[in-house]
C-alpha cells in the first residue's frame, strides 16, 4: 500500500529479543503490580456447539503461541496467559463473555472468536472499549462493513475471494472441458456463504449455470433432501459453503447416491486432520481454498510446525495456523509499540497495525481501513492421499486433478 511505511517485524526476532524489551518498558525498575505481572489475554471460542470443532483448532492455535512465546521470553519480558470461555457457539454467549473478560477481569489483551457470527458482536463489544481486535476466522465481507476501526483479521483473503485461484483457472479451461452446471450448497452463516457465493457469481459470470442453489440452517444434520436435489441435477460441480459436521454429512450424502461429480470444491471442512476419516477415506480429489500449509517457506513458520507438531503430535491445520498468526500480529504491534494493556495503549497498538506489515506463518500480511487483508488464498487438493497445494501455478506441490476420481 502506498500509504504503508516498509517496516515489517519479524516476530520470531523479536521474541529472541524479548529480553532487552524489558529494560526498554522499565519493567525491571518497578515496584511491582502490573508491569511485573504477566500480560493477560481473554478470549471466547466455540468450544461446544456448531463451531466446537474448529473452535478447538483454533484454542491449539493460541496455546502454541502462548508456549512459543513464554518460551522466548515473553512479551515485553512478560510472560503472557490465556483466559480462554466458552461461548457455546452462541452469539449472546460471546458478548457476554467479552464484556466480562474486558470490563471485569481487565485483561490486557483479547483475541478474537471463530466463525463471522461471533466475531460480529464480539469486536462489537471490543470496540465500545476500544480495544484492539484481531481475529483469526471472520471473513465474511459483512465484518469488514460495520465500521470497525479497531478490527483486522489474521488470514491472507477475505470470504469472498477465497476461490479466485480456482475460479481462474475454471475460465481457462477449454471450453469443451468447462463444467456447464454446478450445484451449490451453503450452511446459512456469512463466511460459509461467502465463499460459496463468491465462486458461483464468478461461475455465473462465466456462463455455468447453477442448477441448485441450497441455503441450509446451522444446526442441520440430515442432507438427505439436499443431496438429493443435487444428485437429481447431475451438476459437473458442486460447492460446499461448509463449515466441519455439515460437509462430512454432505459428502457422505452424496456418495450414497453414487453422485460423481467432475469438480467438487468445500470450504474449511477437509483442512481438519480428522476429515479424511470421517467420510471413508474418500477424499481424492476434493478441492478446497487455504490460507495456510504446514510446508510453506516463511519466516517462522519451520520452527511453528516443529514446535506444535512436538506438543501435539500432529502438525497444525489452517485454524490452528490462523491462531497462532492472531498472536504473531498482536505481538508485532506489542513489541514495537512497547505497552499492553487498556486504555491510550490499545489505540498506539491499532494505529501501528495500520501503517505496518507483519510476517506471519501464513506470510506477510497488511490491511486496508477496513480490516481487510490484502492477500490471496491458495486451492488444495487431496491427490494420492495427501493434500497438496495445487493452485496458484507458482507455489503448487502437485497438479491439480480434473475431473475429479470418483468417490
């Protein structure tokens, strides 16, 4: 951005250094109390509900950080700490929550929700006290439309343009091997929607008719009656606006059918560890947009993977890396502005974010007035087993497979 000064903080650097930030704050020559204390950070997640299994990716994600941090030093020679609730996958949960942590246990610090529906009220409530708020998984184009001046999200694309690598390369194919249908269904949530949408206004702008188009309830379990809608149209491709449970009970659908679409695409859903299993190892050729993958050469995030792999056993997804880049923001603007905790701090913090970029596990990233991050997301795949990055041309691990195999 032309208004944006070139310095970047590379945080792995900053917390080998975090010693010589203590002298710098006058940590050391105090009496005690706060700036002696550790930095505390509150946040709510969907730890049950709707959202309970991202949501507990993204809780992996923020403890790693934690970890990393306090085991460099801290911030600002402090260590940090997590309070973390329970919102239950509840909006009202959320705000609650929010007040509580901020007004009542004054935490220093907060980082943001999973899903757009709780990220809305959540920054909502962060910005009555004008607290920093970034968060690792709103990217529905309706959070950066509510006038959040304190709000950045910590991801390389917003919602909507989730698909634009895999839209390109739609168009380009020859026209003969073009999909001439699609079929779309999207769990009736923001950033669901958004990237569903976001690739069938570019279909359509294309020519490729959509065939169905099914908006479903959160808390739907039985697609039966979806899938069968799609499985009747015989749709070249189908898109999932999808959150984790609903995809897997989608595709699961499907395969019942012996529905064999040439291109199937869901959003979130096959990034998690568990979703290979959880629909019979079936997965090959599925496709899906990704801000993050585990094998990506940026600063910090060789020592991220080894170090989550290590605690966890396994290596990180995309919420758990979205997470950990939450912090890695956050401790960026903490380390150059030198404080942390409410009141003037917290607008030094939010205007040092608008001027600055920041490496991050899932690469550099700098935002607009709005909140938006000015990136592009990469399309996976799972092909011979293993998802692989598959799209842009410049940073694929393997080509991408058309139409897909049968499932």
């Amino acid at each position: 951005m032309s208004t944006k000064t070139t310095s970047i903080i590379r945080i792995g650097a900053l917390l080998g250094a975090a010693t010589l930030a203590l002298s710098a704050c006058g940590g050391s020559d105090s009496d005690g109390g706060d700036e002696d204390g550790p930095i505390t950070i509150g946040v709510s997640l969907p730890l049950t509900g709707d959202f309970a299994e991202p949501g507990k990716g993204v809780q992996r994600g923020y403890e790693a950080w934690a970890a990393d941090v306090n085991e460099a030093g801290g911030l600002l020679g402090r260590k940090v700490e997590l309070k973390i609730l329970d919102d239950q996958s509840n909006a009202d949960r959320v705000v609650a929550d929010y007040e509580s942590l901020i007004a009542q246990d004054e935490v220093d610090l907060v980082f943001g929700p999973f899903s757009t529906r709780l990220v809305v009220p959540a920054a909502r409530v962060a910005d009555e006290y004008g607290m920093l708020f970034v968060e690792p998984a709103g990217a529905a184009p309706e959070v950066f439309e509510q006038g959040f001046d304190n709000l950045f999200y910590a991801a390389p694309a917003v919602a909507n343009d989730h698909y634009n690598y895999l839209a390109e390369w739609i168009v380009a194919l020859p026209e003969d091997q073009r999909p001439k249908t699609a079929a779309y269904a999207a769990m009736d949530d923001p950033f669901a929607m958004g990237t569903a949408y976001g690739l069938k206004e570019k279909m359509e702008a294309a020519g490729i008719e959509t065939v169905v188009d099914e908006k479903y309830p959160p808390n739907t379990t039985d697609f039966s009656s979806i899938a069968a809608k799609i499985e009747s149209s015989n749709a070249d491709m189908v898109v999932g606006g999808t959150q984790y449970q609903d995809a897997v009970n989608l595709i699961v659908a499907l395969q019942q059918l012996d529905y064999q679409p040439k291109l199937a695409a869901f959003s979130t859903a096959p990034t998690n560890p568990e979703f290979p299993e959880a629909i019979g190892d079936k997965t090959e050729g599925i496709l899906s947009p990704t801000g993050y993958t585990e094998k990506a050469d940026v600063p910090t995030n060789k020592e991220f993977v080894e170090s989550y792999t290590k605690r966890n056993g396994t290596a990180p997804g995309e919420d758990e890396a979205n997470a950990y880049t939450t912090g890695q923001v956050v401790a960026a603007a903490v380390e150059a502005v030198g404080c942390a905790e409410q009141g003037d701090c917290q607008q030094e913090l939010i205007d040092w974010l608008r001027d600055n970029e920041v490496d991050t596990v899932v690469g550099p990233l700098t935002w607009d007035d709005a909140g938006r991050p000015e990136g592009a997301h990469m399309i996976q795949q799972y092909v011979n087993g293993e998802i692989q990055i598959v799209l842009p041309e410049d940073v694929k691990e393997a080509d991408i497979i058309y139409p897909k195999p049968a499932w």
